[in-house]
C-alpha cells in the first residue's frame, strides 16, 4: 500500500464520504481498480480492512486540525 500526503488532486468539500455523506478526508484507490472516499471518522473506522485493499491512501485528515490564517477583517 502507499500512501500519498500531496496528491496532484486534492479533496475538495464537494467530495463526500461513500458511507454517510459527510466531507471526505480520504480517497481510496483499490487494488481492483475504482476508488472510495470517506470522512475521517469512517476511515479510522474501517482503516484496518482498507489497508488490505488499497493501492493508493490519499490521506487530507490533516486539513482537520488546521490552523487558519487570520484576514485582513480580523485585524
């Protein structure tokens, strides 16, 4: 399995997790071909049997503890 931290696509809030809609945080492309995608709460879930599976983990959950940078406004 590897696993990539900058994809040449990234996720995007239009990605939703294939298990309960949410945003998705991680794309899983299987060894059988397609892909999956899911929030983080379902990755971490499932992790162990999408180890098996994957060929490819496009990991985003990072974007979750992400800090923002402040605006100009928030001056």
């Amino acid at each position: 399995m590897t696993t990539a931290t900058a994809p040449s696509t990234s996720l995007t809030a239009e990605d939703r997790c294939d298990r309960c809609g949410a945003q998705a945080y991680l794309r899983v492309e299987l060894q059988t071909g397609g892909e999956l995608l899911f929030c983080a709460h379902h990755a971490r879930e499932h992790g162990d049997k999408l180890a098996e599976v994957a060929e490819v983990v496009v990991d985003e959950t990072h974007k979750l503890t992400a800090t923002p940078t402040p605006s100009s406004d928030d001056a």
